[in-house]
C-alpha cells in the first residue's frame, strides 16, 4: 500500500503517473488517502474519489484517527459514504 504522508495532494501527480505507467497493478491507500477534515485535506479527499476511475485503486479503512475528526457521524456522511458511492464496496 501506498501511505501519502502529509497528504494525498503531495502525492496525487506521482500516483497518476504510476496508474498510467503500470494499470495493471493494484494501488491501495493506506488510511483513507490521509485526507483530514482541514480545508486541504477535503480538496485531497475529492482528488481521491476520482481516483475511483481506475479500478486497480482500493483504499484502505483505517486509522480514523488520522481524519481528526469531531464524531464517527462526521466521519460515516463524508468519508465513508462517498468512498463506498465512488469505489463500491468491493
């Protein structure tokens, strides 16, 4: 898995580049793209959902923590769900 530290934006070029170079390789990212709930990280997190246009991207559930986050409702409506629209739940 890939583990965009400090931000999925930071990253997002260098992943297209490896999605267009090997498509027929699985990418998984780690704990929700580190997409935090900063006006940075909700801009990272819409660059991550279109991410979902390659289907050999998965994103992994975790460290919820990281999303720094008021409540698991704030967590369920804008991460989780849209996640689960975008990719599936496969």
């Amino acid at each position: 898995g890939i583990m965009c530290f400090q931000g999925l934006q930071l990253h997002y070029n260098d992943i297209l580049t490896l999605l267009e170079a090997s498509p027929n390789t699985n990418m998984i990212l780690d704990h929700f793209g580190f997409t935090s709930f900063t006006d940075e990280g909700s801009a990272a997190f819409q660059q991550l959902l279109k991410l979902a246009q390659h289907p050999q991207v998965h994103v992994k559930i975790s460290a919820l923590f990281r999303l720094q986050a008021s409540s698991y409702d704030k967590i369920k409506a804008e991460r989780l769900e849209p996640l689960l629209e975008s990719f599936g739940p496969d």
